[in-house]
C-alpha cells in the first residue's frame, strides 16, 4: 500500500535522511509515516496548506481532561484526513492520558488484515514539547478470545438433559 507513492525521506524529527551522500527517498508505509508525524508535528504554518497541521501546539496549558482529549482527537483526524491520504486503509486516532501532565497520541491504519502504528506522539502540556515516539513495527492484531468449547462436566450435563 503506497507503493506508488516518493518522496525525500525525514527523520521523525524533520530532518533530512541522506543514504550514501545523497538524500533518501521513501515510499509505502514508511512514506505515510513520516508524513502523518509531519502533519501531527506542525501548525497552520503551512503557506499553502494552513489545514494540514493538527495544531497541537494551541492546546499548550490546558487540563488533561476528555473534553481536550477529544478536542486533540478531533484535530488530528481532521489533519489526517483533509485530503484522504490513507484511503482506502482505516484510520484510527487514540489519545492516552499518561500523567496530569502529558499525553499520547497514537494514530493506527487498518489495512489488508494489519494495524500499523503510523503515528505516534507525545504531548507535554506544562513544558509545550511535542515529541516523536518511534514504534518499533507493524502489529497483527491479536486474538482476542478463542470460540467457547462445553466443558466435560457432570453438572452442567445433568441441567441439559
């Protein structure tokens, strides 16, 4: 899945990627990475695009509550799909309060069987840091609960009957 798609590579912080003396190049689920990092990183700072930034930054100084947790949520769905870049994959924004302080946005794309973490970000609300998490790879699902089987009981046989 986007495979078709090239781009100059970036570290989760914004700088450019070089391979060799020349700057690298990315595509596929590494592409979508970096660039759902770049939109959940940045402001309305873009001349072009001031609606791609999720503007985490603005909620600097508020309470650690659901109401701004929510608020973040919708910030970053809105970035994230404004021009539906991760069609025709399914997006998913969490926001985990981790301390009265802080708080992890983690965006997943659901896609051919798979959830990749694409996205994963860590939020100070005292100090202002926004701060990249970096994942360590795409994940399978797990099982949640395998099918229930009869258990050999006399007792529970007897209330068949």
């Amino acid at each position: 899945m986007y495979d078709a798609i090239f781009d100059i590579r970036l570290s989760l912080d914004g700088d450019l990627v070089l391979d060799g003396g020349d700057v690298a190049v990315t595509s596929g689920l590494d592409w979508y990475r970096r660039e759902a990092n770049k939109r959940l990183r940045s402001g309305a700072d873009w001349a072009h695009h001031p609606s791609l930034g999720a503007n985490l930054a603005s909620y600097v100084g508020l309470s650690n509550t659901s109401q701004t947790g929510q608020m973040i949520k919708d910030a970053c769905l809105r970035s994230l799909s404004v021009d539906a870049i991760h069609f025709p994959a399914h997006l998913d924004v969490q926001v985990v309060p981790t301390s009265f302080h802080d708080l992890h946005t983690i965006v997943t794309l659901s896609a051919q069987g798979k959830r990749n973490v694409v996205g994963h970000v860590l939020l100070d609300f005292v100090g202002g840091r926004i701060d990249p998490v970096e994942d360590l790879g795409p994940r399978d699902d797990p099982v949640v609960a395998s099918p229930y089987t009869i258990p050999d009981n006399q007792y529970l046989k007897r209330l068949r009957k």
